[in-house]
C-alpha cells in the first residue's frame, strides 16, 4: 500500500522522519513511501503551496502522513498562496470531511497538564469534526461598504446532507466507546447551528442506544476547563471543532502528543500530528515525534487494515514514556532522534 | 441618576435583589430604580422577549443592570420571539459595542479552579469583545439548495470601522494595565479576520506604548489552559469573544463570581454577571449573588461616575470571601441572601 508522506514545514520533516523510522522499526509489511512537497516549502519550491504532482500523489495514495504547514515568511503572501491553503485544499480535493481527534492524558505525563491531576486524568474523549464545510469554505472576501469602508465577510453555513453525515460518524464513534454523544452549536444565535441542532436530532432516531446532549459553544468551552472528564464524543461544525479541540488537546497535557485523521468515509485518510509548524523550534532536534507516531499508528488502523500493528506502536509510545522518554514539551531534554529511538527500543 | 433593573430569567431575579440590596446598604447617593420584564419572564407576560416599555425604560436610564436571560421552554419558539433576543436586541439598540470581561481568581477561590492553582492564580485579564457585529448581526437565514436541501447560512462581516473603535477600546484598556493587547482572529482562514488583523494593526500605530500581539483562535483557546497568566487584554470579535471569555472565567474559578460590561462609548452601559439564567437551580436560593453585585460596582465605575462606591463594594466582596462566605458554587452551603449578608456586613 502506498502511503503519501507530506512533510511541510517547520518541524514537520523533523517528526515524519521519526515515524518513518517507527513503521520501519515494527515491520509493517506492504507498505511504500512517496514523498511530496507541501506548504511554504512548496511555495518555495515550485511557487504554489499544494503543487499539482503533490495533489497528483495524494489521489494515488491508499493514506497521507501529513507533518504540518505553517511558515511566517509566507503570512504576507495572497490568500491562496499561503501554506495553510495546502491543507485546506486537501481536505477538499480529498473530501476528508470528518476529523477525529482523540484527546487523552498519557498516565506518566498528569504532571504535563495545567489542568489538576485529578481534573486531567479523566479526559478520554474523542472530538469529532466536521472538516470540508462551514465558514471555512463558503464564499468569502473583501468588498467596500456603500460609506466607502472596508469590510470583509465569510458566509457560514451548512446543508441538511453535510450535517447528516458527520453526526452519523460521531453517532458511530460514540457507540463504539461509551455511548455518550455531545453536539456542540451557537443554536441561540446562529440559522446554522439551528439546522445543525435540527439534523443531528433527526439522526439521533437511528442511534437509540447513543445518548444524545446539546451544548452551546461557549458553554462547551467552559465545561471542558470545568469537567472534561464529562466528555465522550463531542460533535461539530469546522470552526467550532477548530477551536474546541485544540483546548482539548491541552487540557490533556503537552500538544506534542497527540493525533488526528481526517477520513473521507471511504477509508482514505490523511493523518497528522495537532500541533503544527512550530518555526520557532524547527531544525533543533526539540521537537516531539511522538504525536506523528500516534499518527501513523492511526493510519494503520483506519486506512491501511492493520490494527495490530497500531496497537504494538500505541503500546510502544506507552512503555516509552513509562521508561522516561521525555522531549523539552515534557519536560525533558531528549531529542526529537532520542524520541523516536525509544519508541523503536520499546518496540522489541 | 436612573438605574433600569431587568432581572430577566431563572436566577436572574434572586442576584439582582442581593445587588439591590447591597447598593443601598453602600449608601450610594442619588441613585433610583425602575424595573422591566425581559426574557422568557416578558415573553411569557407580555408576548415579547423586549418589550417595547422595558426598551423604553432602557433608553432612558442612566445604566441597566442585568440579570439572565434563557428559558428551557422557550427553546422552540420562532427565533425572534426566544429570551436571547432581549438581550442582543439591547446591545444593538443601544450601540453597546464593547463587552468587558475581567476574569481574575479572588485568592481565597484558588481551590475552585480546575486548573492547578499556580497557574489559575497567575490570572488577571480583561476580555474586550467586540458585541454589535460579526456573525451573530449579519443576514441569516434557512433556504434551500440547488438539490432541494435545507441550508442554514449566516454571514460573517466586519468593516473598517467597527474594528477600530473595539480596538481602541482594546489599546486604552491595555495602556490602563500592565500594557500588553492580544488580538485574536483566524486570518488565516477568514476575510473577516485579515480585516480585523490589518486595522488593529493600523490603530497600534496610534498606541506605541502597547505591546500589540496576534493570535490565531485556536491556539488562543490553547494558551488560556496551558499559560492564561501570559494575558492582560485580549481584544477579539463577537464570536470568537462569546467563547474564550466564558472559557477565561471558568479558568478563574467559579462563573458564579464573574461580572461584565457592556458599553456604547458614551458612558451607557448594560451590567450583567456572566452566568446566565441556569434555570436548574432557580427559585432554590442557591445562586451565587456575587458577580451581580460586582458588576453593580462595574456599574458605579464606568456610568455612574462613583469609582469610591465601586471600590467599596469590590472590596467588600473580598471581605466576604476571606470570612469564608461560600455559596454552593464555591464548594460552601450559603443561600443567596446570606451571600448579600455577609457582603452588607463587610461594606460596614
Ligand atoms: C492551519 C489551519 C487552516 C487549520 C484549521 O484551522 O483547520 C489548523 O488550525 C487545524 O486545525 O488543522
Ligand atoms: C445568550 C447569548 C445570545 C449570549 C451571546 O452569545 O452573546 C451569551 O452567551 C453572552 O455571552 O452574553
């Protein structure tokens, strides 16, 4: 099977290269790489951030292992030239429309969180996000007001079957766990997140034994300082999902633990750590490869059909935080190699 | 000078008594009082969720002091004709464009945050969100697809201007503190937020003795769990300010203690605690009073020209909380109007 691997910026190519060694390490069988520029690096490269042999690669792939995109040289750059618009149009092209975002304290690591033990140590959810609508992707732009201002705008919205569908993945992922499902929507204030609310409803009748709640967004975000350990499946729309599963991910400790796919209900998928680009930390051998490990283990199970090589990886990231593998966002000193060499240890 | 009292749902009559109560036992001078239905409470009396007098009242007074709005059984109501609809209905009658939002941990509350107390007590910060634009004021609607699907779609806009006059809110309150403004957009997915971003920066020019940062939401969401001690004023837009200053004053410890401001630039403003109505403990005498109370003093403060009053009652609350009153938010067995008691004792 064919895997994509996408590097992109900052520490991107750092972290990919410690999975690589990782999937290497375990003896996944049938497994080949191609590797393709995306992001700033591309923009430098070939003058667009998702170059066409790039999108080219990524239909050819049965999965994506995705490093991060992000460059501050590019922040200046026209919209559709910027590395983010790379991800994005991935996410498109591919149809990727459903993120899943695991957000779980590692025991070895309660001291990581600034959330208290007590409080961090019961985060065990899965956020689920809706990744190819809302107003990321509506029209948008910058026009003049008839007073002669600037103003600009972005059109959220979505529609019955684009609703449907990712309830239906979060219905599906909360009954594979625990059973409790939370939609989170601005019901109060926004038409969208009233036909949000009204379909996830709807689908609710197909999943009796799935326990359905509504919050609204800026009451999500006050219960998962409050009592994340509440939380099973959380539900939602792009920009909500955005924002709520990043505040997740930190209140499970260090961001540089923890993965994502994002699938397009076929079983394709493209797979990346959260944490981004980090120029400030990128070419220093700081960065944590543990967060693309997990990555790939999740490929593994999601895309490529081999479970237990995703568990043996998963175990393996286990034992070698017990064994006190610990990059500087844990607060340790190893290097992003030093990482990836105790995973690999771990492994035998 | 008049004070227009719109206690409004569930708990929102019990807190605004206590703050009643406390101002007269402050002795504030040449204050007067007239209340109006609002809410579900006016729906339910008067068929209108803002009715025309209590928008009259409103109009007229000198400042409002707000308690909750939001019924459980109103929920189904046609959209214009729900409790919220009071309340963003005031702000843009009255051009209450700029929402103040302190959020700092009272030290005696250090056990009532999730967050570990070195980090939770290290808050103090002002949220200014901007209230009268954005996605929550642009066209909305449901209509129907090419295909015949139900849409819901609301647009998201700002112009030139309504981003300068929050932002200056923004540097001034920065300049009045410790000197730091963060503002918080997602430029790199929305038009709206370049624009945000461009015109902040533009206004910094006339601020040199602000330090003026940019982030993206969702890493603001991230830092205020892992570093909230980082901020002084954050300024940001409707949206995105509804959920970080709900997630910042869960951070601070009980959102029973938290009040806030919203302002027309002119010296009107709307006072309200942050907690809304929470129609589960209404009627119980369980409702925390302080953040009412402490928003009465916002009100002294920034409308009625009393900042000694102000100080006063402030510091009465602290009295309160260091004799140990606690209400069952704050882990204790108070009633409400022991809550208003033991504040009365200390402004004594
Ligand atoms: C880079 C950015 C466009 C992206 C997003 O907002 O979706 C990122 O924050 C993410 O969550 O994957
Ligand atoms: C009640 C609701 C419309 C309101 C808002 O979203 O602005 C509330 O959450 C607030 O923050 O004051």
């Amino acid at each position: 099977m064919l895997v994509a691997l996408l590097p992109g910026d900052g520490i991107g190519p750092e972290v990919i290269a410690e999975a690589v060694r990782v999937l290497d390490a375990a003896g996944v069988s049938d497994l080949s790489y191609e590797t393709a520029p995306v992001g700033g690096a591309a923009y430098k490269a070939e003058g667009h951030p998702l170059p066409e042999a790039t999108l080219a690669l990524a239909r050819r792939a049965d999965a994506l292992l995705f490093g991060a995109v992000g460059d501050p040289d590019c922040d200046r750059l026209e919209r559709r030239l910027r590395p983010e618009q790379a991800i994005l149009g991935l996410r498109a092209a591919l149809g990727l429309f459903a993120n899943l975002r695991p957000a779980k304290l590692f025991p070895e690591l309660a001291d990581a969180s600034a959330l208290r033990p007590e409080v961090a140590s019961a985060i065990d959810m899965v956020i689920v996000r809706e990744l190819n609508g809302d107003v990321y992707f509506g029209e948008k732009g910058m026009r003049t007001t008839p007073g002669g201002l600037r103003q600009g705008y972005d059109v959220m919205s979505y529609d019955e079957s684009e609703v449907a569908r990712i309830a239906r993945v979060g219905f599906e992922t909360a009954r594979a766990r625990r059973g409790k499902l939370t939609s989170v929507d601005k019901a109060n204030v926004l038409e969208t997140s009233q036909l949000w609310r009204d379909v996830v409803t709807e689908i609710a009748a197909e999943y009796p034994d799935v326990a359905l709640s509504h919050l609204y967004v800026d009451n999500a975000a006050m219960q998962l300082v409050r009592n994340p350990g509440q939380f099973d499946v959380i539900v939602t729309g792009n920009l909500f999902g955005d924002i709520l599963s990043d505040q997740a991910s930190m209140c499970a400790g260090s961001i540089g633990m923890l993965p994502s796919a994002a699938l397009d209900g076929a079983g394709k998928g493209l797979y990346e750590p959260i944490h981004g680009s980090a120029p400030d930390i990128a070419g220093q051998a700081k960065a944590n490869p543990l967060a693309t490990i997990l990555s790939a283990a999740m490929m593994l199970r999601y895309s490529l059909g081999k479970p237990d090589d995703a568990d043996r990886i998963e175990a393996a990231v286990a034992a070698a935080l017990a064994a006190g593998a610990r990059s500087p966002d844990l607060g340790g000193s190893m290097t992003t190699t030093e990482m990836g060499d105790a995973v690999i240890r771990a492994l035998r």
